[in-house]
C-alpha cells in the first residue's frame, strides 16, 4: 500500500462544488455523540416518523423472505404491487389509474432520479420552491439540468403558485416540481391552485411533477391527487412516511403512458429493480386491514402537531400558518438568533433538543428558520417544549 | 381524465436515445409467455444465480425486522457492516481497509452511480472494454460523461490490456472501469497486467475503477484485489452474486480516503441510505460461519462450467478461452446465424432455451455471440445441451 498516492489524486467532479450535505446528518452525529456521553437528548431532527413499521407489514416481508423471495423482480416491480397501487388510488381517490402506470422505485430517491432523467437535458431548468426538500435540485444537478429556485413565503403558503411559475418561467424552463404537502413547512396546495398551476405548465409545453410522499399526512381535509388533473401528470410516491416504511427503501412513480418505456429502461440500467421483500411487504402496507393502524398513526402525529404548534408560539417562534400536513414545524428562531445554524447548535448543546437549521432548505432565509419534525412520542415533546423555554429564558 | 393530452406531451431527454433497454427483458417476458402457455423453458439468460439466498442470511434479515431495524440507517450503511466489510478484505485478501473508506450503497448499481457522478464531468471519458456490461456506458450517459469502448478480443482475453489503455487515451479520458472478472465473458485480468493498467492510468492522472463483484466467482485460482494495488483505486462490488442476495439490493465500494466525503453527501441526496434489513443479513453473509455455504454454491458453478463449456464447444460453438470466472459463456454463434437475436429468438422459441443475444453486451460484434448463464442445475443444463443439439440438427 502506497499511502502517498493520495496526494496526488486527480480532482473530484465539479457537480460536488454544488451538492451540499444535508446539515441534519452533522447535527445527528453531534446529538448521538452527546448521547454517547451520557446526555439524554430529544430528536425532532431527522425527516422519519419514530414508529416502527406495522406488524402486518413486516409480516409479509417476513413470509416473503421464508418462502425464498430473494431474487430480482421486473424493472418496474412485482406485478402484484404496480396492481395494488392503482387499485389504491381509485379506492383512495377516486382516480383510475392503470397498473400499467405504476413504476415501483428504490424509495421516493429512485423515482425523483428515474423521473428527472427521462425529462431534463442539460441546461433545462426545472422549477422548484424555496424552502424545499434540498435533494430535489441535487438530482437535477447530477444530470446537469438546472433547478431554478423560486422564493416562496406566507402570501402562497410556502408553495408555488400559478402566478409564481408564470412569472419566473423563463425561455428554458421544461417543468415544475413540487412537494405537496411540502417538506419543511408542511404546507399544501389546494385543488385550484394545483390546476392553475397545471394550466400554466401545460401551456408552457412543460411537465408537472408532483412529489406526494406526504399527501397521506394531510390532517384536517381532504386533497384530491394531482393525478385527478389528468394523464400527463407525474406523482412521486413513497412508502416510507405514512406507510412507514422508510428502512425498506421502497416508493413508486404513477406515469403518462408514453413515459413507461423510457423510466423502464432507465430503471433496468440504473436500479435493475426495487429491493424484493420490501415489495412484497408493500402489499400488505396497501391491504384494507392495515389502514386503520396507520390511520391511528397519523392520529397521533396530528395530535403532536396541534400541541406542539401553539407551544412553540408560545415561546416566541414565529410560525405563520398552521402546517395542513407532513409531520414539520417551519419556524421562524430569528427573534432569538439570526443564525439559525448557530441556533441548533446550541440548542442541541445546552438543552438537549435537536431540531435542523433552515440552511437544508433554503439558501441565506434559511438562516431565520429551523425545521422542527414531531417525530417523536407526546411526553418527549413536552420536555422538549420544556427544555427550550428554560434555555430561551435563561439565553 | 383528459386522455388526449397524452398526444401533446413535451419532448423526452435526449440522453434517452443512447440508453438501450436490455435486450434479455424481452427474451425474459417472452419466455414467461410461453411458460404461461404450458411450455418448458430452461433459463439461461438472467445474470442472476438460480440458488436463494442462504439460510443464515434470510435469517438474520428477519431477525433484523423482528427487532424492529425498519428505519433508515447512516448515509454510507451500518457502522458494523463497514467494519465487517473492511475485515473481509484483511481476511479473504490481505489487505488492509480502514472502515471509514467503505461505503455501503444500494447495489453496486448505486455504488457506480456514486463513484461516476463523484469523478466525472460532462464529455469525460470513461474507457471501457467491449463486449462489457451495459449499464456502465448508461451511467456515464446519466451524467453527460462520455463512454469511451475498446473493442477486446481473445488476443487479451476480452480484457484491457495497459497497451490498448494507453493506445485509446485521449485528451478527454479521466479514468478506466474495467469488471474483474468480465460480465458476459468471465475473463480476469491477472494481476501483473492490472497493475500495469494500473500504472498507465495513474501515470496519465486518471481514476481506475475495478468492479469485482464477480471477483469471489474466480475458479480455478486466486487473484488479489485491485484494492491490494494502493488505495487511489475504486473498487466497486455487491452482496448479489458470490453471496446470492440480488433481491436485496446491497452493494458497496472502497474508494480513496479523499472521496469519502464527496461520496457520502452524493448518497445523502442520491438515496438516503441502502436497505436496512438488508444491511443487518449482509453482516451475517460476511461471517465465517456462512462462507462454506457460499463456497458450496461457488463449486457447483464451477462443475456447471466445466460441464458446459466442452459441451458447447462440441455443438459448434466457438469459445475462446475457458472463463476463469463469474457464471458465464460468451459463445460465437456465428456458425449458425449471423444475427445472434434472430438466433436467441429461434432457441427459445423452437428449443425452450433462453439465452442472451450480444448485443446486449456489444455493438456490430454482439451479433455473432450469445451469452448462457449457467444458473440452472446440472440436470437442467443437460437437457438444454440435448434440446440444443437437436435443434442445431435439424436446423
């Protein structure tokens, strides 16, 4: 071994220069060091419900495992799987979609990946609003697309608007690609405002992409599908957060018919497939008698959000509308500490609480915010609540 | 739903039109469609070994899920799986791997999306053998990197040589990918002429990525790793082949201290992390308890090859030299059909055997080979040769 090569190794490609780690893994490392030490501390850091994956779901993937179920499946998932998935949408929304449609994904990762590269070229500019879920402008970088981040704030509930994609589309705009609701502010766009939206795009000759991996989460109404807007639309989906299933690593892309052959292939080549069990295991997270254990989950996370909300009003964050969805709290820390970096730092360091600073999700605004996830059980996030009013006093 | 919007859909990305789809899909749906209709088909034509998963391993993969490990785990894989995976090289290789220089990734699909996005950028070149594994040209084509194909012949047994390295290298060229052993040949280059590979990449300040997932699949002698050439080569390799878990997804690479930083915060954003049921049952299949299992699989590969390699030989086809690895043939059919899918096509269709067309594996030149992988029993094999021989008869 000849420990001096390294020296002199050729550079690294110049796309690294743009893609930031995600700040929430420094701050994790830090808290499980703390911990390591003997400290207790409180996670609301990381975007991952704290459940564990429901019985009958692990069950299935246990069962698919005994009998032998290791091999490769199809590019595009178990036919069994792409047919529950359909049947769910018409059941749950009312939307027929064709099994045909389906195209099961190594997690949310895989379809964003899958989607991206079958529609953008290099230099084609993808729409995105800030703050948002920072992997979506990583993923276009990789293809040498370009995302273009548009600001967006209380006036349109932290998401995009019709007026907003018209006003920022721009000569190489090919599409828009939003979450709904959207991580981190939880926020969602409505039904009109979704069609506007899609009447834009349309007209622009561009794409619509719809990241719904949280639309289950939504608490108090109900949401139609953007695929109810018609055919052309791409849905992003995910069995990790309602489903909870994040460690199987397992979602799924609803596709225009024409798309099917190019996301085939570009799956076959890049993924080969989706991991097996956990697609197995996905059945049963789709079959009726799991719902209501996870529907007495999402009772839970809704109970955590309307307690933790007005607490963290209380104690002086500013948080502008009450999130309809996801399991976030956008707040606003700038009362305290304009840096928000510097915020969770030391909130993790003298109180024991992690949360993430804003910087994940938005560029120099993100400076005023932190990303609270209430993913963790009520009576920790009491103390939590604690913990923190007793710093901001004695701060 | 608007049905006639599909007709007025935006352009697709361009890079679609240089990304292939596997030509083996077809001949596997169709194989299934025949099988559906009462017929007996032996399969030969998936890169996939026929045995499950072994025991042990399935095992510890449900033991995983009933303790409850169904969240994700850190970026670059269990903190124990890196450890097991650097002991492996120390024990199995002699060579000594820091922990922290391995990343865990989703296949070592992900793990060469990973290592091309960290080291190339837009019009480098990438050099690789042809006939070679598809796939790698389309992740080069991913991120606008360009695949540079050497055509290799018996003369260096289907393998780069340093001389065909040096001889190809252009202005643009940033690194060499070679498979150690070869998918669809089962060459191995020897150690003397890696190191020399070695040297000429290094010497013209490229990388050199050695994919070794079939490198435990090396019969009839020992070769070291290239990871035992200094640690400024990337090795990429996988739990599917040796260790029988393709349905698993888990892969991984050893990659140069200074890359780990770039590679954790692609997997960050690229896939969050790799499987975590999986990770837990890959730490079993690295125990020692395990290996005699796996080497019990290794050693009826071996006794398939030498049984079927003679056998083709006898029937017409021409093999150049006997692989000395993975589980394939790369046989000339040209004897019978200049046209190897027409060829494949008629096999399977008139004679129950499905095998691969070259051109899978290579332009013009693929179209006077196929490739059989020996992953049905002996028995099976027997009767593909007899089935075979008939129809070669009586064509």
């Amino acid at each position: 071994m000849n420990s001096s090569i390294s020296t002199s190794l050729p550079d690294l490609a110049r796309r690294l220069d743009d893609i930031e780690p995600f700040r929430v893994m420094a701050i994790l490392a830090r808290a499980r060091a703390l911990e390591a030490g003997g400290r207790d501390i409180i996670h609301l850091e990381v975007g991952e419900p704290d459940f564990a994956t429901p019985e009958p779901i692990v069950e299935a993937g246990i069962a698919a495992l005994q009998a032998g179920h290791t091999h490769y499946t199809p590019a595009l998932g178990l036919p069994a799987l792409r047919r529950a998935i359909a049947h769910y949408y018409g059941e749950r929304y009312g939307v027929s979609v064709a099994a045909e449609r389906v195209a099961v994904t190594p997690g949310a990762s895989g379809g964003l990946l899958l989607a991206m590269a079958a529609l953008f070229n290099p230099a084609d500019e993808v729409l995105l609003a800030e703050p948002g879920y920072p992997c979506n402008r990583h993923f276009a970088r990789l293809i040498e697309a370009k995302a273009r981040s548009i600001p967006v704030g209380a006036a349109t509930s932290y998401q995009l608007s019709a007026e907003l994609v018209a006003a920022h589309w721009g000569p190489h705009s090919r599409g828009v690609l939003l979450a709904n609701p959207a991580n981190p502010t939880g926020s969602v766009v409505d039904a009109k405002a979704l069609r506007a939206i899609h009447g834009v795009v349309r007209e622009r000759g561009g794409w619509l992409l719809v990241d719904e991996i949280y639309h289950e989460l939504i608490y108090d109404r109900n949401e139609p599908s953007a695929l109810a807007l018609g055919d052309d639309v791409i849905v992003i989906n995910s069995f990790s957060k309602y489903f909870l299933m994040t460690g199987w690593r397992l979602g799924w892309l609803v596709l225009p018919e024409v798309l099917v052959p190019a996301v085939d292939k570009l799956a076959q080549n890049l993924f080969l497939a989706a991991p097996t069990m956990a697609q197995h295991a996905a059945i049963a997270a789709l079959a009726p008698a799991t719902r209501g254990l996870l529907e007495a989950r999402k009772a839970e996370l809704k109970a955590r959000r309307d307690y933790l909300l007005p607490e963290l009003q209380r104690l002086g964050f500013e948080v502008s509308a009450k999130p309809a969805g996801a399991f976030y709290l956008y707040a606003d820390c700038s009362r305290f500490n304009d840096d928000s970096e510097a915020f969770a730092e030391r909130l993790l360091w003298e109180a024991g609480v992690a949360v993430t600073p804003g910087t994940d999700f938005a560029g120099a605004e993100g400076r005023r915010y932190v990303r609270l996830a209430y993913t963790a059980e009520l009576p920790r996030l009491r103390e939590a609540v604690s913990r923190m009013e007793a710093w901001l006093r004695s701060g």
